[in-house]
C-alpha cells in the first residue's frame, strides 16, 4: 500500500488561514509530505481585510493600520511587496493632529485650554492601565489620580481586583481628578454647557474613542487587568497605500492555483475526541480522523485541520449546542474560554460630501471634526441627533482634501447602522453635523441653535458654504454570518489565559488513549486573531497564530522547524 500523505485543510483565507498555508507550503520538504487545501466559506480571500474603493478613493471596510511599524510582519511585507506608495488617493489619514477641531454640541468650539487637562487625564489613565506610565514622566498629581482610581477599583467590587473593568477605572480616574481640583471659574458663552458637564463630554469622547479601538461596546465589560498585556509594536502607525488587500493577495501569490478554495462553507466537523476510533476509510488510503462537512453537502477527510474562523463564529457555532459546528461538541475548557472571551462590533461608515454651488474639485474643506456630545439624558434634544450618532468620537476627511468622510463605530451603534437605509444614515449624519457646524464662530450665543433648522440634508456654514452629503458605504461585520463581529477583546470575566485556552490544540492529551497509536493528535488546530494572547484583534496577530499553528505541524512531522 502507498504510503498516505498526512492531509491537511484550513478553514478560512484570512491573513491567519493564508499565513498557516504559506509556512506549511513553502517549507522545505513539506510540498512532498503533506496534502494542503484552504476552505473558505466566502466567495473572496482576506476575511476581516476587505479593501474597497469609494468615490474613487481607495479605503478599508476591515483592517486599516499597522499598528506600529517596528518588528511588525506586516509592515515587513507591505515594503518588500511596495504598497506603501501609490498613485491613487487612498486612506492616508494625513490631515491628522493639528489639524482637529474640537467641538461641543451646539456648535461650540472648544479651547485647548478646556480639553487638554481632560484629555491627558484621560490619556495617563489609560498608560496607567496598560502599564506604560512610567513615573517620572508625569506629574505626581497624575499618578495619584490613577491610584486613587486603581485603589477604589479594588475596595469597590465585589469579587475583588480580578473583577475590575477599565470603564469602571476610567471613570473612577475622573472622579479622583474633580475630587483634587481647586475650585474652577465657571466657563460662560456655551450655552447650556457647564464646565463639569464639558469635562465629562469630553472624557466620554475619548471613552468612544477607546470602544472603537477595542471593540468593546461598552468599557465597563473590558477587563482591567488583560489590558496591561496587550502589546503595541513600536513606531509610526500608518496605512497601506495599495490596501491592505495587497497583503493577503501577496501570501495567495505564492500558493499553486486550487490550493485555496472558495465558496466552500463548513458547515460540520466531526472529530474523535479519544483519539483512536477509525472514522472511515478513504480509498484504501487509511483512515483520516476528522471529517468535514460543506453547506452544499459534501464532505472531504482530513488528518488535520487548522480553524482560523471568527471568534463570532465559534460562539454562534458552541450557542447552538448539539447541532453547533462541532460534533462532538467542544470540551468544556473550550467552549467555555470561546464564551468567556469578548468579541465586540465595530463598523466604519464612510459619506460622501458634495459642494453644492461651486463648481469644480475645490470644495470646502471639512475639518477633522471631534464631537463632544451632551449626555443622552441631559436635556430635551432641539435637534433630533439618532441615538447611533451619539456616540460618534469623530468625522474627518480620509485625507486632508478627500471629499470622502469617515466615521468609526462600535457597540450597539455600530449593530444598528448595519440595519440602516443609504437615506436614514444621510439624514443622521446631516443633523448631527448641523449641531456641531453651524457656524465657525467660538462660542456662540444660544440662539444660533436655530441655524440649519428643519434642513435635511446639508447644513450651511455661517459663511453661507454648505455641506451636503450623496453617497454611503459602510461596513457590515456582525450581520455577516461568516464573521458575526469585529475583533475580540479580554471581557471582565475572562482573562489572558482563555486567549491561550484558545490556541490549544485538540484532542487535549489524554491518558485514556493509552495503547493506541494509530490516529495522529492534532486534529483541530485554532488559529485566528482571537487565540493571541498579546497581539489578538490585530492583523499581526493573525499572521503570528498561523505561523504558530503552521509550526505546530512542522515541528508534529519533524520538518524543518520554526
Ligand atoms: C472594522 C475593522 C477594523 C479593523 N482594524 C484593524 C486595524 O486597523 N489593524 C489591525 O491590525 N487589525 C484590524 N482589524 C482586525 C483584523 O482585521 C483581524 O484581526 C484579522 O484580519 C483577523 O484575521 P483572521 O485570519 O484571524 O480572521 P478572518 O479574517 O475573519 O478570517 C477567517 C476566514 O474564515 C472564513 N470563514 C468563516 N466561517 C467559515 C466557515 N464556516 N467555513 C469556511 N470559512 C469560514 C471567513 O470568511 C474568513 O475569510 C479590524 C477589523 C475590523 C472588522
Ligand atoms: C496634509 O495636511 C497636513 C497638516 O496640515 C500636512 O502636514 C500634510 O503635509 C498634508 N498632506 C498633503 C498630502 O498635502
Ligand atoms: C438651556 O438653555 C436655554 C437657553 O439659554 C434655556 O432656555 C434652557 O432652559 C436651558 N436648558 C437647561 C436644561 O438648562
Ligand atoms: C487642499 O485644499 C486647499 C483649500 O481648498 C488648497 O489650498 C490646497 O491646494 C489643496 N491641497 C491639495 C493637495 O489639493
Ligand atoms: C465656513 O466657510 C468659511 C469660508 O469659506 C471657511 O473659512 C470656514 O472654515 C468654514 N467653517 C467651517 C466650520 O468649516
Ligand atoms: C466588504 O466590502 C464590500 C465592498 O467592496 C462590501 O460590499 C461588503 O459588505 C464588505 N464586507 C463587510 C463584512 O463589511
Ligand atoms: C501535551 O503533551 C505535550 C508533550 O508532552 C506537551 O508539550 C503539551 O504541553 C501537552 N498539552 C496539554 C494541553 O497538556
């Protein structure tokens, strides 16, 4: 009898999927050792990168950034490959920093003076979290907020430290700082806006800003203590000129034609958790452990599978218990680390803007405007602002002259405006900014409220310019079944440890397989952004899990490793 070749199939052609594809297909020797294919369930590869094109411009649905170009594997690839540079616009986020404009519902322009106290307040809670904050960069008043709010953290809750949440810290920080502040002169000429209530509009801006980067709906499910082990690269954070998609179309490039294919959703994978049991026999071929299922009613053995899916599908997959994907259903330690974990929706929404009057390209140039919204509750809305733009921390250009505008939610903001018409997302977006835009004079007296009232969709400037907008594209990650969310987060409740939960291979060892060696271990590897215990929600992340499980197999055969 031929000897078999061990078969190998990952499921999903993200950058995990692909990664693990291209270490085990380009390692020495392995081309004639092992059998390899890509499942993917989507009629494209690239999973949670999903580069597109807008009014011309080349923007990102899923992944933006490299976060931190030192020691980064994809900042490695994007410059070997070039796409780092290109001719056409794209999503270059330039007209960043100086340029911002800072303003409070109503149209108030705020002070640096005004934000800038709040905002490093904001800003060393978080390095405090993190474990960034080192002491002598800052002053002792700083440091003490953020044991104040650590300290009241751990007196406070119930199940002691382990239960903290950074919304909780965060706003525990807030409360340290008013506590410790001299009595302030009250600020006059905003309206209704006390100094307190802009504080507090301000530091929920930047909480906004947090959720979005997080993915956390909301702060208080994001565990404390998870957040110190998360780890940035060092260095400049930028795009990718040429799209991400670039990236995942480079790892595909070097994989033979058929190796990856699409359409091919799992829809059922059958394993053999004591490790010994023959499934079936293949063609004479030996018997191959796992046994996969795809939603056109096929099926296709395998010796090995690495799953990079979703953290959001493995949990619809484990909700549905016995007619979930696995079958037998998961061991506990894992089905309980998958239900633990966080895995939050963010989405990106992208407008149009279009200059009406003046002809030619030379429209009015948007600001990168920063919203500072009245609480929800605070007072009856004159305006009707949706309850999903509230918590909008920012609208800008996509690059300072682009008449493309970007906006980042999360949460159950982002949920909804999935579920939102072209033309309700228009008129959200045009009332909320005839809130903050109507006129560029600081402050304003409160009838100016007036201004823009009743207009649908553009809202004049008080120069008499207008800003009107034509077309949407958003993102759409929790509707989609193939991903049911963004990316994943440490929720209180669970911890650094279920990311590694996550990696481990199945079936666990066992003793109870004693006496049998004739089915290999290794049947279901995890790979994907969510098994990384310091870089998970990332694109690096991703990358590194493939290679981990790639490796798992190579060092399993005794190929060349590593
Ligand atoms: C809006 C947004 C913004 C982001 N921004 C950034 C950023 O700026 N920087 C960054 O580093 N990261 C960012 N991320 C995160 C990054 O995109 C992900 O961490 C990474 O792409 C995940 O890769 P993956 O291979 O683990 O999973 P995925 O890309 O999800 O790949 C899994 C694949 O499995 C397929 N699949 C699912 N179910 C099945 C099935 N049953 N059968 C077969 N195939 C299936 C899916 O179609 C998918 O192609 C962002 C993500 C989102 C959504
Ligand atoms: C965009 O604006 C910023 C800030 O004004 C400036 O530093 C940058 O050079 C500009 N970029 C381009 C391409 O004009
Ligand atoms: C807000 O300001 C307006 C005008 O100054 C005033 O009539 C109204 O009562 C104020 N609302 C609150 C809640 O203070
Ligand atoms: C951007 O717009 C400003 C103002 O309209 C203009 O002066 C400038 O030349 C534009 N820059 C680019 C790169 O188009
Ligand atoms: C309003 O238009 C004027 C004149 O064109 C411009 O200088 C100003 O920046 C605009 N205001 C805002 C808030 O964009
Ligand atoms: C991916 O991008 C396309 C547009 O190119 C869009 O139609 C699709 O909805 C995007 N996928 C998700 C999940 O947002
Ligand atoms: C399984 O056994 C191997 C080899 O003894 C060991 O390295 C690994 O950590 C074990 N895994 C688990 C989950 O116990």
């Amino acid at each position: 009898m031929v000897a078999k070749k061990p078969r190998i199939v990952i499921i999903g052609a993200g950058m995990a999927g692909l990664t693990a594809a291209n270490k085990l297909y380009t390692s020495a020797g392995s081309k004639e050792l092992f059998e390899l294919c890509v499942v993917e369930g989507g009629t494209r590869i690239g999973g949670r990168i999903n580069t597109s094109e807008f009014c011309g411009d080349k923007i990102e649905m899923g992944a933006t950034w490299i976060h931190g170009i030192g020691g980064s594997p994809i900042h490695k690839i994007a410059e070997q490959i070039h796409s780092l540079q290109s001719d056409q616009p794209w999503e270059c986020m330039d007209g960043f920093a100086e340029e911002t404009t800072t303003v409070a519902e109503g149209g108030f322009e705020l002070n640096p003076s005004i934000i800038e106290p709040v905002s490093t307040l904001f800003n060393k809670l978080m390095d405090f979290a993190q474990g960034k904050m080192v002491e002598y960069d800052v002053s002792n008043e700083e440091v003490g907020y953020c044991k104040l709010a650590a300290k009241a953290c751990t007196c406070t809750s119930n199940g002691g430290f382990k239960e903290l949440s950074i919304g909780y810290f965060l706003r525990r920080g807030l409360d340290a700082y008013w506590d410790s502040v001299r009595e302030q002169e009250e600020i006059k000429g905003y309206g209704n806006w006390s100094r307190k209530l802009l504080e507090e509009a301000i530091f929920a801006m930047h909480e906004n800003t947090q959720r979005t980067y997080t993915s956390a709906g909301d702060l208080c499910t994001l565990d404390y203590n998870a957040e110190s082990e998360y780890r940035m690269f060092p260095g400049e954070e930028i795009t990718i000129a040429k799209g991400y998609l670039s990236i995942i179309e480079f790892l595909a490039s070097l994989l033979p034609a058929g190796l990856v294919q699409l359409g091919r959703k799992v829809t059922k994978i059958e394993w053999q958790p004591d490790g010994h049991r023959p499934l079936e026999v293949e063609n004479g071929h030996g018997d191959r452990p796992v046994k996969l299922h795809f939603c056109d009613g096929s099926t296709m053995l395998a010796d090995h599978v690495i799953i990079t899916v979703s953290l959001g599908v493995l949990k619809a997959s484990i909700r549905d218990g016995s007619s979930g994907m696995f079958h037998p259903p998961l061991p506990s330690f894992k089905a309980e680390a998958i239900s633990r974990l966080g895995f939050g929706v963010v989405n990106k929404l992208f407008v149009q803007l279009t200059h009406d009057g003046e002809s030619g390209n030379n429209f009015n140039q948007f600001p990168y405007l920063q919203m500072v919204f009245h609480r929800h509750d605070s007072e009856k809305r004159r305006k009707k602002i949706p309850w999903w733009m509230r918590r909008t921390s920012s609208l800008f250009p996509i690059y300072n002259n682009s008449s493309v505008l970007l906006s980042w939610f999360a949460g159950k903001e982002a949920l909804e405006l999935e579920s939102l018409q072209d033309e309700e997302i228009i008129n959200g977006v045009s009332t909320t900014i005839s809130s903050f835009l109507p006129q560029s004079h600081k402050p304003m007296t409160p009838n100016s409220h007036e201004l823009g009232n009743g207009n649908v969709n553009s809202v004049e400037n008080s120069s008499g310019r207008e800003f009107k907008f034509k077309k949407v594209l958003k993102s759409q990650w929790a509707t989609d079944p193939l991903f049911l969310g963004s990316y994943s987060y440490v929720a209180v409740g669970s911890s650094g440890e279920d990311l590694d939960l996550m990696a481990e291979p199945l079936p666990k060892n066992s003793s109870s397989n004693s006496g049998s060696v004739t089915s290999p271990p290794l049947q279901i590897l995890f790979a994907g952004e969510a098994t990384h215990r310091t870089h998970y929600s990332t694109t690096h992340g991703a990358y590194f899990s493939g290679l981990r499980e790639a490796n798992r197999l190579l060092q399993h055969y005794h190929c060349v490793g590593v």
